[in-house]
C-alpha cells in the first residue's frame, strides 16, 4: 500500500506531507495485519461450536456396525422393544434386530437348551442369575428399568374390582402368572403382604397371556404389570392397590454368550451396542413413556 504526497510550491509543506503520508501507510499496514479482538472472538466460537474429530469418527463408527443379533426380551417388553429395535435399526442401518418375547422363565430355558441368542432382557434378577449361574452371559447385566403390578379389569369393571382382597373372592374369576414367571413371582409377594389367598381359574406363563384373558372377557381381573395396561389403551382398566409397592421388579439386560448362535464377527459388538441403546438416552425415554420406572 503506497500513498503519493502531492507536488506543491513550498518544500516545507512536501515535507510535512511526506510525513504524513508515512504515519497513515504504518496505520494502515498494522490494520490490514491484526484482526480486531471482536474478529478473533468470532473465529473462536466458530472453531468452539465445530465438531471434533472425536465425535465425527463416533458416528462413523456407529454407522459401520453390521449383521444380525437375535435379542430375547421378556413378554411385558413387547411395545417399547419393538420400538426401540427399530429405532436402533434407523440408527444402524446395516443392522437387523430380531426380537423373541416370552415369559423370562422361558426363555431362560430355551436359551439353556440352545436357543440362538445375543441378548436377553429379563423381568426379573432371578431368572438372570439363572442365566449368569449356567455361565451363558457375557460380561454383567445393566439395570435399566422397574415396574410394578397393578389389577387390571375388563373396561368398565363389570365384576366391580375395588382391590386386592376382591380378587380372593370366591364367584371372581382371577388369573395371574404362574409362580416361575416374574408376574407371578410379584404376585406371590404382594398377597403375602396383604395376607390374602387366591384361587386363580388360570396361571399363564406371561403376563401378555393374563391381559390377553382379562382383555377378552373371559376373566373378571388379573395382576399384570402397570406398563401392560397402559399399552391396552381402552380395552382394560386398571385398580391400583398399596400392597404393589412390596414387589417392584428390576429389569437387567445382557449379552449372552456361547448360545450357539451363528454369529458373524462383529455381533457381540452390535450385541453390546445395542444394550448401550437401550440403557442410554434413547431408550430410556422410551421405557419411560410407557409407564416403566427408573433403574435401581
């Protein structure tokens, strides 16, 4: 950047432009230089708000999972684990989640028999310990949910369910879960804290079979879980009774390990993946819009 002082008569005055032109061209290269401290600022929080290089390879890796897991989940998983599984296909979508839903009790045992598996999310601790004690887990189980029983009633409660102890009736018809089931685990407990004795027409071996029933008609209530009648929408309803809280059911999901499932390279790693996805954000909020309580 040059500036030419302009000819003039006096050479007092040349010289005294000259001087002035040489203090401007020093400002004006020290301003083309530096930028200003609202300029740096600016350029700051732009390289702040970009994404790091951690969080870009993150997605990409998360992007490049595929294969097939096979995931056993217990029966009262049935809406919000097929919800989750495709949400988690949406996120992954070289990957394919194939769901089995039963009564945790069995699907212990076809495990232990052979059963192909990858994960198994169970509706109690003790038909995990089950699994864990026949040495078919991989690494430990996470808590990601609780739940507890409630009386559910065919719309409109035509039988006039008030509570528990109307269950122990004798012209009621009652079903619940049979004991090896959680439900029916729960149900146990709770009518020994309210001292009562139940004479149920049926036990089922899943808590989706007991609302199945209820649902129908052809049961004037059943213990099923909270979770369960929500998911009915309009075709039950529910009684909820104080004696629940003495049975609160913790959910543990696991990778299972040697199930003989025909498991490309990378399962296990899909497998743990998808058991982050169920115990983080994602799912959590899910399990959560359908009644499920919070891990303890």
């Amino acid at each position: 950047m040059n500036f030419l002082p302009p000819k003039v008569a006096s050479s007092k005055r040349r010289s005294l432009a000259a001087l002035l032109g040489a203090a401007i061209l020093v400002l004006g290269l020290a301003a083309c230089s530096a930028p200003s401290g609202d300029a740096a600022s600016t350029d700051d929080a732009a390289r702040s708000a970009s994404p790091t290089p951690t969080s870009t390879a993150s997605t990409s890796a998360a992007s490049t999972l595929e294969g097939t897991i096979t995931v056993f989940a217990a029966a009262s998983l049935t809406q919000t684990f097929t919800e989750i599984a495709s949400d988690f296909e949406e996120a992954n979508p070289g990957v394919t989640v194939e769901l089995n839903f039963a009564g945790s009790s069995d699907l212990v045992t076809q495990i232990t028999e052979g059963a192909p598996a990858d994960v198994f999310a169970s509706a109690d601790l003790r038909n995990y310990t089950k699994l864990a004690e026949a040495g078919l887990t991989a690494g430990d189980a996470v808590n990601f949910a609780t739940n507890t029983l409630t009386i559910a009633v065919p719309a409109r409660n035509p039988a006039e369910i008030g509570n528990l102890s109307d269950l122990a009736d004798a012209d009621v018809k009652t079903v619940i879960c049979a004991p090896q089931v959680p439900c029916g685990a729960a149900t146990v407990t709770v009518t020994e804290a309210a001292g009562i004795v139940l004479t149920p027409v049926s036990e089922e071996s899943s808590v989706t079979d007991v609302l199945g029933k209820v649902s129908s008609g052809e049961a004037d209530a059943g213990l099923v879980y909270v979770t369960d009648v929500l998911a009915a929408g309009d075709e039950v309803e529910a009684i909820e009774f104080p004696e629940s809280s003495s049975a609160v059911n913790t959910y543990p999901i696991v990778a299972v390990a040697d199930s003989g499932a025909d498991a490309a390279a990378n399962t296990s790693a899909i497998a743990q993946a998808f058991i982050q996805y169920v115990t983080g954000t994602a799912g959590l909020g899910v399990l959560a819009e359908a009644g499920f309580g919070p891990p303890e």
